[in-house]
C-alpha cells in the first residue's frame, strides 16, 4: 500500500444539485498524491458526480475544489492538469490504436519525436505492442480499455481519475486489467480516484475508500478499516462478500447484549466467516439450511432465519448440510458488530461477558 501524502486533491463543503433531485451534499475529502483512492457506492450515490466536479465537468453549487493547492473550481477541465478514463473508452473509430494515444499530444503540438517516444513507452507499459497499426474494432475489450489508459499515460499528468472502466469487461478479464492499473498506478507514481460500485474492486485496488450514500459519505478510509469496523449498518452490508449478516438484537440470547444498551434499539452484525453451524440449541440463534454451494477452498451456506431472514455462512472446504437440515449458528461473541437500529450508526459496546463454549466456541463442520 501506498504511504500517505500530503492533500494533492481537495474537496471543501460541495454541493451540486440537480432539477428533480440527485447530486451531492457538502462533500469534503482529501486525497493524497499518489495514492489510488476509490470512491465506491451503489448506482445514483453520487460517486460518478464527484469524479465530474474533480475534472470540471460539473460545477459546483457552493463549494471548492483543490488540486495540488490551486483552487480550481472555476477552471475547465484542460486548465486543471489531469486526464480521464471513461466506462466506454472515448476511442476514434476511424483513427488507429498509436494514433488515438496520441491525439492529445497532436491537439497540444507537441513535437514528433516526443509524441513518439511517449507513444512507444506507453505501448509497452500497457502491452500493446504490435497493435498500433490496429484500428478499435479490432480490439478486444480489455484491449481497448488498455488503449484508454495509454492515452492518459502519455498525458503525462499527475492526476487520472477513472470512471467505472472495467465495467463493460468480464470478470476474468476485469481481474486482469485491475492488476494492470494498479501496477501502472504504482510505477507511474500518479494519483488516481477511481468510481466503481463493485466492492471488490475497491477492496483490491485502494488505498482509501470512500464509501458514498445519497449523495454523501457514508465512511472513508483504509480498505480493512471499512470491513473491520463498519462505522454504519449501511457500511457493513455494502462491504464484503457476502455482507454482513444483521440479525434483531431482540432475536439473540440476553446474555450477548451489551450491557445499558436495550435490545429494542440494536442489530448485530456478524460477518458470514464468523459464523459456524451447529446442532440445533446448541448455538446462538436456530436456522435451517435452504442451500449450499462448494467453491473450492470453501463453501457458502445459505440460511434461513426463524423471522424469514436470509443468513450466508462462509464455511471452510467442503461443508455441504442437506436442504432442510434443522442448525443454529454460533459464533465468538466478540466478532459482533453492534448498530442503532433506528439510525443504523455503530453503537460503541464494551465486549459481553463470555458465554458457555456450547454457545460460543467456534463449531466448524459439525455433524449437522
């Protein structure tokens, strides 16, 4: 992971709002150069408006936006030194793949020879090489995305923002080229800010993830402290999978309540590799298998919950219980997640006191 550094990107109290709703509300980030930041949400969080206000494509309501100290809230996008990478590529059709890296160096007159040794180093930092002469349609998908991250290398800014650019790939190709924009962010040095709503891109790729709910942030920060310590219940089922299982505080022995806190007013969350089956009493809450599904190295166990909650169990190896099949769920009261079940914000709990191992220990693989 990369150290921090000091802000190189600023955002201080925007606001854009949209005819009929939509947009963002008082948003402030800073985001360090160098770093590999992902602003991740579901659709219409405002993560992608963010992205456009960053390069000056929307303008903010009220509001500053900062890039390496330089207010450039009024400047447009060509004065603001930085480069895009869209979902659809933006590629010329009829130009060639070298020529569409470098048609921003042509529009800015910069010399043959330059445009060409920039040409050839992007070409090899991206492996395109042998398919300049190529023209888009030519390409497969991961190609053509590859072409797009070209042209904003031989920009040669310190600054690329990305928006969804895997999206239209497939997931084995998806994998791929994210460890190629990771590796490429790492050699280059450039700071990236990178719109996703898959959770497992921003998981794999970030330095700080900054988690986004109708139009605002929910929670920013390291990629383990937002699925350590969901700071809201939003938060714990957004990240992971699968997310985290919230459960009635009301539904749970007494006992595994903190202490000055009423069940009424509590969820707590588990995260489905916490969870172990048991036979039934012998956990913390009664369940039926409904189905399963062996992965490999490990196997998903689907659940359903007296209340009609559906539960998933990630269990190690093979561990496959019949449909049917009568369990309870136990696991390590200190692996539980503790939110507000009105306002859904983590409630800070002191760790209950320990319960009988029949209900607490860990029961992997039990003769369910």
């Amino acid at each position: 992971m990369s150290a921090p550094g000091p802000a190189f990107v600023r955002l201080d109290g925007v606001t854009r709002r949209f005819p009929g709703g939509g947009g963002v509300e008082d948003i402030s980030i800073a985001i360090p150069r160098g770093g590999f930041t992902v602003m991740l949400g579901p659709s219409g969080c405002g993560k992608s408006t963010t992205l456009r206000l960053i390069a000056g494509l929307e303008t903010p309501d009220r509001g500053r936006v900062e890039i390496g100290g330089r207010d450039v809230t009024a400047l447009p996008p060509s004065a603001r030194g930085l480069s895009v990478v869209f979902q659809s590529y933006a590629l010329f059709p009829h130009l060639s793949v070298e020529e569409n890296i470098v048609f921003g160096l042509k529009v800015r007159r910069v010399p043959r020879a330059e445009r060409a040794l920039k040409l050839k180093e992007a070409l090899t930092l991206t492996g395109l090489e042998g398919l300049g002469a190529r023209k888009p349609a030519q390409l497969s998908g991961g190609q053509r995305q590859r072409v797009a991250l070209a042209r904003a290398i031989v920009a040669d800014h310190p600054l690329c923002l990305m928006d969804e650019p895997l999206s239209n790939l497939d997931a084995k190709l998806r994998h791929a080229v994210r460890q190629d924009i990771r590796a490429l962010q790492r050699r280059l040095g450039m700071t990236v800010i990178y719109v996703t709503h898959d959770q497992t891109e921003a998981m794999g790729m970030a330095d700080q993830v900054i988690l986004m709910r109708e139009g605002r942030i929910e929670q920013q920060g390291a990629p383990a402290d937002l699925y350590e310590a969901p700071t809201t219940a939003f938060a714990a089922g957004f990240v992971g999978t699968p997310p985290m299982t919230l459960i009635p505080a009301t539904s749970l022995p007494a006992a595994l309540v903190p202490a000055g806190h009423a069940p009424a007013r509590l969820m707590a969350g588990v995260r489905a590799e916490a969870l172990r089956l048991a036979p039934p009493d012998a956990g913390l809450l009664p369940a039926a298998v409904e189905a399963s599904e062996f992965l490999g190295a490990e196997t998903f166990a689907y659940l359903r919950l007296a209340d009609g909650a559906q539960v998933v169990a990630r269990l190690p190896g093979r561990n496959e219980p019949a449909p049917g099949t009568a369990v309870s769920l136990a696991w390590d009261p200190a692996a539980t997640h503790w939110f507000d079940r009105d306002g859904g914000r983590r409630v800070p709990a002191e760790p209950c006191p320990d319960l009988p191992a029949t209900a607490a220990g860990p029961i992997a693989r039990a003769a369910v």
